[in-house]
C-alpha cells in the first residue's frame, strides 16, 4: 500500500452458515480508505453493510460465519490473518467502532464512566484515576452536559442522543486512527441526528482520523462522506466521489435509492422505489440478474398526479390566508359545517414524579400540557417533533393506553375518557393504533394467522374460523404480502414486512381511524417508500383517518394534510403542511427543517473542499 493508504479491503468474501448452505453476506468486495477520508457505504437492510465492518473488526460469530477470502490491509498488515492476540491489541486502540444501537451496546449494570474508563485501562495501563480524569475530558468534547456527575450515571438515565455520544466517547477512547460508524444514527431525532453528524466531522477534523460510516440512508452520507460504496445483497455496485454519484448515479438500484426518500419539496403522491428503476430475477445463491428499467415519464406522471391531492380544514384563516404561494392547485378544504371525526380539546397527561421511602409525589412531568385540534374524515393529521415531546403520549392518551389527566377526546361526538366498558369496546374497533416496533409489539409465539383472527374474534367480525382465515389471507394480499404467510412467525419476517404484517393487524378490526406512531422510523429508506405508498393507497381505497405521528418533517409533510408541531408537551405551530414547510412562524418547526440533510450539490460541492483542506493540514 502506499503511504497515504489507511484501508485497503481487496476481494473479500464474508458468508454464513444457513440451513440451505452458504449465504454469501459480502461477495467479492474491494474498496481503499485514505488518511483522513471518509468512506459512506450504503444500501439496504441485508445488503453485507455491517457485515463488512465485522469482518474489519474480526468480530464475526465463528460458529456461522468465516471469511472466505480477501483481504483487509490495514497499515499493510493483513487483518484476515493476523493472531487473534495481536487483533485485540488493535480493537478500541487503533480501530474503534460506534455501534448501531447504544441501548444495547452499552451494559445496564454499570455506568456509562466505568465502562469508558474500561476501554483506557485496558489500552493505555493507567491509574483509575487518570482514566477517570480522560473519560471526564472525552464527555466534554463529545458534548455531553455536567461530564463530572454523568459520568457515574447509568445507560437507562440518558436520553438516546446522549448514550450515543457515550459510544462516540468509548471509541475515540485511545485516539484510534480508524473510526467505524454503524448507523450511529438511525432512529434518532433530525435534531439529534443533525448534531451527532456535526460532531462527528468535528472529531474528525481536530483527530484527524480515518472514517467508515454505515447508512441506509443517502441523505445522511451526503453529510460525511468523501466517497461512497453502494452495496446490495453482498455486492458492491457502484463506488465513487460523492459528489459524482449524486450527479449522475450509474447503477439503478442507486437512482431509486436517491429517488424514493421523501424531501420537503416533493412532487410526488406517491414514491418512487427501487423497483422502478430495476428488475430483480434470481437469488444471491443462484446469482442476480439486475435488469435496469427505462425510465417511463408516464409512470412519474402517474406519482405525482394519481390519489387525491391535500384535504385542509374548512375555509377559515388558518387555511386561507396567503394560500396562493404555498397551496397546490388541486388543494382541497373540508365542506364548511362538517363536524370532525376526532376533537382533541385542552388534553394533559402528567406522570407524578415519586421519591424517598414511602414514594412520595414530589412533582409532575407534563408530558402533555394543553393540547388541542380536530381531525376530520378521510385526513391525515401529523404529529412531529422531538424524542420527549409528546406526541406518542398524545397518540396513546387518544386511544386510551395511557389515561388523561385532563380534558376531553371527542370521537363522533362521544367524549371516550367518560364512556363505559361497552362503549369503549365499540371505540377500539373503529379506531385502531400501528407501533414503532412491529417486533416487539407482535406476539412471537404466534403465527401471523393466529395474529389476525384473533383481532378478529376479539371485534366479532367474520362468520366463521374458515371465513375469518380467508379474510386473514385476503388482508395479507391487500398489504402485499402472500396469502401462504399465514403460517409463518414474526421473526421469519424482515423488518418491512413485519410492518406490513402490523399494518394487516390495525385493518384487522375494520376501522375507520388509524394512528400511525412512527410506523416508518427505524425502516430502510426504499422500504419505507413502499409502506407510505401502501399507507395511501388503503386511505384512498378504505377512506380511513390517520393521526401520523413521526420525528421526521419530510415524511410526516410527505403524508398530511394538517400538521401540528409540538415541543415539550404543547403545540408550537399548527396548520396545512405545505403552508408550514413554507412559511414556518416557530423558531422550534425552523430548527426541525434545518435539521434536515441537505444533499444539494452546492452543499456536497463545499463539503467536500473543506475536508479536502482539513486533510491537507493533518497530513
């Protein structure tokens, strides 16, 4: 390698050890990372991203899986064949790694200083004291507040952002050269997202280092990255400059990538996908064949023209006022004197905050304070902002999961905090609720037909147990998933259809008004187009309601009509949701939008010369 070389990966073959034989996780990948650059590699959930960085770190399970050829040059030393002993010496020292979920990563039992200062004793052979003293100065520079006192503070008292800064602060721990990122930011907040990002090109620059960073997600590569591999199913297909690659994208799989992340200007009703721009035959075993698709204008005309276009409230002020700059033409309002389907008026919800020996109340988080709107039928509502602002809680509270503690929730003119056991029984079958996490929320001991008629048992619907199976299967169908899926469990499932499956669930009941709560938020970006067009497509052909609730303004203004913006359990803003992409009048919705990737070639063009002079100046 040459003496500008960090990283050079050449061939390498990484494959498990399935029941139908070996499953080629990375095949045949090549790529070389410079001091000081940044690598992004990208591509969908299975597609060999963390398997590659395992297969660096030689953290593979050596019951199922094994490198079957390549190599991984690092500083020229071979690190497919280089002694375990002398792998663990480079592991934490000179390659450091932030995992993708620091919930897990981080153990429950000790605290987030003891676990840093682990990592420098056992690199460095130093006094607890002096590692204590450098875990302080590592919180400090990777932003964490009041460092002194955190530092003895355990992983379930920090919010996700902060536990991901303390898996930043483990892994730059011994100054390492190379520093891996995966999906350290998946899940998190814009707002969050946007200052890990900020961070960790700050890191880089004042160290120095070399980065491999792992996303599904293109917009927030353009924020990091130098370069960019693109893989699918183990490949690598495409590999170049960033700039060059959100110029003119050379594979298809790349342009649907690129093409099927909702932005605020969309034009679009419904997405693009990767299935527009390729045809996919044969398995990773037997061999793809990638067919490119022509691009057909009439299908693009059909996204942006087929489905019913926005449906605001009634004519008031709200909704009028200066409508002709932000409005689409085919812009629709609610017929004056319509009553809404769902009325939220003056909604709290407070959690006591209990201490001492007898647990005593000392105080209360107002989750919710005050919350009002109205929800008419055939609309989508948004809820968006922040981890911690309210908006499960409100979607929760609607539902009556978590219990207000004052106001009224008025569905079809009945205020639900005040029915019965009966009336509400009549409630939850009309309105029903899709969660973040399809795997935790299915039952994993029960196949996915159980799932379904059971919620069907449970709101007497269908006939009979033949009756209820065939309307199981015709839901699945419906959802796009295969009648013969009925047989299978949860965890036979990817994470896409998972939520397809829990989708198929809330349809179930035969509802009229759905809450989606982060539906689409931890979900691959090509699969989370498919799921908001599926989303739309069963308003349009079942005339349902939505509350939306998400942290991302892209996608949650990709799907409403109104949107209300909340921070610290209230309502900042609230109105159409072109007019609030527009025209915001919050500070709190403007920090939202700033949060935002921005993957214009100006910004790409700018980034990328001023880490070009960051290098200069290190090497």
């Amino acid at each position: 390698m040459d003496s500008d070389t960090l990283l050079k990966i050449d061939g390498l073959k990484t494959w498990f050890h399935g029941e139908s034989g070996e499953i080629k996780a990375v095949d045949d990948l090549s790529l070389t990372l410079k001091k000081g650059q940044t690598i992004g590699i990208v591509g969908e959930s299975g597609s060999g991203k963390s398997v590659t960085s395992l297969s660096i770190m030689r953290l593979l399970p050596p019951a199922s899986a094994r490198i079957a050829g390549g190599t991984i040059s690092y500083l020229g030393r071979d690190l497919v064949k280089l002694p375990e002993r002398e792998m663990r010496g480079l592991r934490g020292r000179e390659i450091g790694m932030i995992f993708q979920e620091p919930g897990t990563s981080l153990n429950p039992v000790f605290t987030v200083g003891e676990q840093v200062c682990e990592v420098i004793r056992l690199h460095e052979h130093v006094s607890a004291k002096v590692a204590r003293e450098r875990t302080i100065k590592l919180f400090t520079e990777v932003g964490i507040p009041d460092p002194a006192s955190r530092i003895d503070a355990y992983p379930h008292e920090m919010s996700g952002g902060q536990k991901q800064r303390v898996m930043i602060a483990m892994a730059l721990a011994c100054d390492p050269q190379l520093l891996i990122a995966d999906e350290p930011t998946t899940a998190l907040d814009v707002t969050i997202q946007k200052q890990i990002l900020e961070l960790l090109a700050s890191l880089q620059s004042r160290r120095g280092m070399s980065m491999l960073f792992i996303s599904h997600d293109l917009g927030v590569i353009s924020e990091v990255a130098d370069e960019v591999a693109v893989m699918f199913r183990g490949k690598l297909v495409e590999y170049g400059p960033i700039e060059s690659l959100f110029v003119s994208p050379q594979h298809p799989y790349t342009k649907g990538l690129l093409a099927c992340r909702p932005r605020l200007d969309t034009p679009y009703r419904h997405l693009p996908t990767v299935a527009d721009f390729m045809e996919i035959r044969g398995t990773v075993e037997t061999g793809l064949q990638l067919t490119e698709k022509r691009v057909d204008p009439v299908r693009f005309q059909e996204l942006t023209a087929v489905g019913r276009g926005r449906l605001y409230h009634p004519e008031t002020p709200l909704v009028t006022e200066d409508a002709g700059k932000w409005a689409p033409a085919d812009a629709a309002t609610v017929p004056t004197g319509q009553h809404p389907l769902l009325s939220v008026h003056d909604l709290q919800v407070h959690f006591p905050i209990k201490r001492g020996l007898f647990r005593r109340t000392v105080g209360q988080i107002r989750a919710v304070d005050g919350v009002s709107f109205d929800v008419y039928r055939g609309q989508t509502l948004g809820l968006v902002g922040e981890s911690g602002c309210g908006k499960t809680t409100t979607g929760r509270a609607i539902v009556q999961l978590v219990r207000p503690t004052g106001g009224s929730i008025q569905f079809s003119g009945n205020d639900v905090t005040r029915v019965g056991s009966t009336e509400m029984a009549v409630f939850r079958k009309r309105v029903q609720y899709i969660f973040q996490d399809p795997y935790s929320s299915l039952n994993p001991r029960l196949k996915v037909g159980s799932i379904l008629t059971d919620v069907m048992m449970a709101n007497q619907r269908g006939t009979s147990k033949n009756d209820r199976r065939d309307r199981a299967a015709a839901l699945l169908t419906e959802v796009g998933l295969e009648a013969d899926h009925l047989d299978r469990y949860p965890h036979e499932f990817s994470g896409g259809q998972r939520q397809r499956v829990s989708i198929a669930r809330a349809l179930a009941a035969e509802p009229e008004f759905i809450i989606c709560d982060e539906s689409v938020s931890a979900l691959d970006v090509s699969v989370q187009a498919q799921v908001l067009n599926l989303l739309k497509h069963l308003q349009n052909t079942r005339g349902l309601t939505y509350v939306f609730i998400s942290h991302d303004l892209s996608v949650v203004k990709f799907m409403s009509d109104m949107m209300a913006v909340m921070h610290a359990g209230k309502i900042v803003e609230f109105g159409p949701s072109d007019r609030i992409y527009a025209a915001p009048r919050h500070e709190y919705t403007r920090k939202l939008i700033a949060s935002i990737p921005d993957a214009s070639i100006e910004t790409l063009v700018s980034r990328i010369r001023e880490r070009a002079q960051c290098r200069k100046s290190h090497y």
